[in-house]
C-alpha cells in the first residue's frame, strides 16, 4: 500500500497495512534551536525515516495582495509590527511569547467591503508562476494532496480579520455580517478549488478552526449549526462532486461537544486532541469508530523522559487496534522536550506503527 492510499484509508477508517507515519505538526523555531545546540544537524526529518506524508497545494487562499508587513514602533523589548494579514500586534524581540493582538482589519461591514477588495477568487497571481510544474508535483508524487491549509476556516478566519472578542460579541450584535463574512469566504475557496481541481487529484480538504478552550467551544454547538454547518456542508458538496474523499478539521483545546457536528457536517478526520485540554482520543475511538483521529499524544509527557515517554505510549496503545488513528503529538513539539528524548519517542512510536 502506498503512502497516498494509507492516508485516506486512514482517513476513512478503513483497514491499512499499518498506520501512517509522518507529523503533521513540527517543532517550534525555538526547540529547533534547542536541539541544534544538542547536536541536530540538517533536516530533523531526515534521521527517522517518515512517509511522504501530506503536501498543501501551493495557492494563496488569502488577501490578494497582502497587506505591507511594517515596523510601527520599536521599544526596548518589544516591537508594535504590522503583519501582512493587516493585524497590528506587540511581539517580544526574542520570539518568545504569543503576540499581544492591538488592532485588526474588519472593524465594521465597511471595513469588510474594504477587505474584500482583497478576496477575488479570479485573481491570476493567486496561482505561481511555475503551476505546471507544481502540478506534476502533486499527480505524479506519493503524497496525499491537501487543498486549505492554517490560517483558513470560518470562525478561524474571521477571528484573524476581527479579533476574537469582536467575533465573538458579532454573533449576536451583528449576526448578518457574520453570516455575510462566512458565506462569502466558503464561496470564495470553493472558487478557488473549483480551478485547482481542473489540474489536480486532490485527496483532502483541510479547515482550520481553532475555536476551542480547555473548558470546550468558544460558541455554542447551536451557533456552529446556525452559521457554520450549511457552510460545511457546501464544502462536502464539492468534496463529493470532485471526488475528494476526506476533509479534515483542526481545532485545538477540548472539542468533545463538536465532535458529533462536526461528523454530520462530513468531516472524517480530526486534530491535534490536546490532553491538557482534557482530551482522550482512547475514550473517542470507542464513541466515534467511524471517525480518524490524529494526535493525541500528551506533548508534556515527551519532555519528562524515557519512562514517562513509556507510559504515554502504553496509554493511548489501544489507538493501533482499529483503523483510523495518526500517531502524533497533540501540537507543535515544545522546547522543553530534549533532541534526545524526542529521538527516543519517535523510535518508540516507530517500532509500534511498523512492529
């Protein structure tokens, strides 16, 4: 069986020759820099020997063009920049911390009309210029081929136009822009799409929410029904008439309560299961066997060395009993987690994927 075909085997939970090996989520710059002072050299990939994996279709989903990134002001510790999504933010010189959000494109329906002179599907320079080429890539090659990618979702999206208090106080004071603004954008990507798929055989459709906490959803199940599921629905739609087999969901923090929309809206696989967030993808496989599930895997147990490497494995081994399971972390891989410790969990995971 090949990568391509493990993958969305995988993704429909169907039987596999053995799970799918690969990450989905990498390390952070700053654990990168941590293991390279602990003797990794070159790419961290290249030492275990993973699958091909999953490869994003290389077009822009998002402002055409983007906004000028600029340095509005410099302080002693912190600079106040504007990034090319339009957001002003406060950042730490030394990357090590999230940015303080100040300001954000969409304040209003006019700022989103605004904003939309930025979102036209039709577009050329959406597309770069070598697209033939990249086309070979993607029908030729032996990665599954994903279209959408972060930062694209509809709550996700539109929290990075407004901000997540104005979003979240926008669903009940302006609920037709909210309406507004998700439509627009699902019509936009599928637009988009519509012309990737007349060059290539894609595998997957990918959304990036993030719209949870580590109590559950940022806004009720009835409010994703309202103004989220006709839109997801519009996605398994095309999904369906293109023969795109799976479409994929990311949202971090504990997502239980949307777990069964999501599955009517037709979303076969979910990611990362954050444990800290209360997650437990061995309580979900039995709930919900016809869901994939990747992720999953307490990150913080990684940092705490072989024995507790050893038991985190042990706990979530049930997961290789039934179809549907990516073994992998439940997010990016943290500094605090050694090269040594992590060499070692990746060999541990190894041996139970390939034993």
């Amino acid at each position: 069986m090949d990568n391509r075909e493990r993958i969305i085997n995988t993704c429909l939970c169907k039987q596999t020759d053995r799970p799918p090996f690969f990450f989905y989520f990498g390390p952070w710059d700053e654990t990168i820099s941590r293991w390279r002072s602990e003797g990794l050299q070159g790419d961290w990939r290249d030492y275990f020997g993973f699958d091909p994996g999953i490869i994003h279709v290389n077009v822009n989903l998002g402002y055409q063009p983007w906004f000028e990134s600029a340095l509005l002001e410099d302080k002693k510790e912190t600079q106040i920049v504007r990034t090319h999504q339009g957001i002003t933010a406060e950042i730490r010189k030394d990357g090590g911390s999230i940015p303080n959000y100040l300001d954000y494109p969409v304040k209003d329906r006019a700022s989103w009309l605004k904003l939309k002179e930025r979102l036209n599907p039709e577009n050329p320079d959406r597309f770069p210029p070598n697209w033939s080429e990249e086309v070979k890539k993607y029908n030729n090659g032996d990665s599954a081929v994903q279209l959408g990618c972060y930062p694209y979702g509809l709550f996700g999206t539109l929290r990075d136009m407004m901000g997540v208090e104005k979003l979240l106080i926008s669903f009940y004071d302006e609920p037709d822009l909210v309406r507004e603004m998700m439509d627009y954008l699902t019509d936009f990507w599928l637009n988009i799409f519509e012309n990737v798929c007349a060059d290539v055989r894609v595998d997957l459709i990918h959304i990036w929410e993030d719209m949870s906490g580590k109590t559950g959803p940022l806004i009720s199940p009835a409010m994703i029904r309202e103004f989220m599921l006709p839109n997801y629905k519009k996605i398994k739609d095309f999904a369906n008439k293109h023969k795109i087999r799976a479409i994929s969901l990311d949202t971090d923090g504990n997502c239980t309560k949307l777990i069964p929309l999501f599955m009517e809206a037709g979303i076969n696989l979910l990611l990362p299961f954050e444990v800290a967030a209360g997650s437990d993808i061995v309580s979900y496989r039995t709930q919900y066997p016809s869901l994939a599930i990747m992720g999953g895997i307490d990150k913080r147990e990684i940092a705490k060395g072989k024995e507790a490497i050893d038991r985190e494995l042990k706990r979530i081994s049930p997961m290789f009993d039934y179809p549907g399971y990516f073994p992998a972390l439940d997010h990016l891989v943290h500094p605090e987690i050694s090269w040594e410790d992590f060499q070692y969990f990746v060999y541990r995971l190894k041996e139970m994927i390939f034993k």
